[in-house]
C-alpha cells in the first residue's frame, strides 16, 4: 500500500517549521527523507522510520522498531504522535543525519 502524499507533506511542514530543510523523493510508491544529501528516514504505508544510529537511539530512549519493508534492516518506527513535537523530530533529524555517512559520490556515465 502507497504511503499518502499528505502524510508526506505534514512530516515535511513539521519539520520545516522547525527550521530543518527536508526534502522528499518519491520511491515505488513510498517516500524516502531527505537531510543535507543524506536519506534519513523513509515513510512507508504512512508510518515513519528512521534510520537507526546509536546517536538516534540514545535521543529517543527506548522505541520500537521495525522494518520499512519487507527483508529491510529495522528501522526506529516514529508514532504518529511524536510527529505533532515538531522540534523533537527535527532533533531527531538533525541528530540521525549527523551520525550517517555522508552519501557516496555518483559515477560519471
């Protein structure tokens, strides 16, 4: 099942107006987030899921998490409730992002 553009859209207004420049690109269906050139978090089937680094997990304490998609890594599955706390979830960007590599650079054709 496709994730809705409008959940998309509210996680990228939250964070937004927290002062985070996310972007979002479209992926078979689902959405993948985006922070400094780094994918950060995916939304799939209108949930929320973080990349997990030991940065993430110490900010967030105790989460579930789970797959994006079936035979993925777990991933820090965000409530929809904590979308509400946009500075949370900024941080939370912020602080994932920060702790990813930085992304590999394309080959030329």
């Amino acid at each position: 099942m496709a994730s809705d553009p409008k959940t998309v859209e509210f996680i990228l207004d939250q964070l937004n107006a927290a002062g985070v420049d996310v972007s979002a690109k479209k992926m078979f269906g689902e959405y993948g987030l985006y922070l400094d050139g780094k994918m950060v978090a995916m939304v799939c089937d209108d949930q929320l899921f973080v990349k997990p680094t030991p940065e993430g997990r110490a900010f967030t304490g105790p989460i579930e998490e789970a797959p994006p998609y079936p035979q993925a890594k777990p991933c820090l599955l965000i409530d929809g409730e904590r979308w509400d706390d946009s500075d949370w979830l900024a941080e939370l960007f912020r602080v994932s992002a920060a702790a990813l590599p930085a992304p590999r650079p394309k080959k030329p054709r």
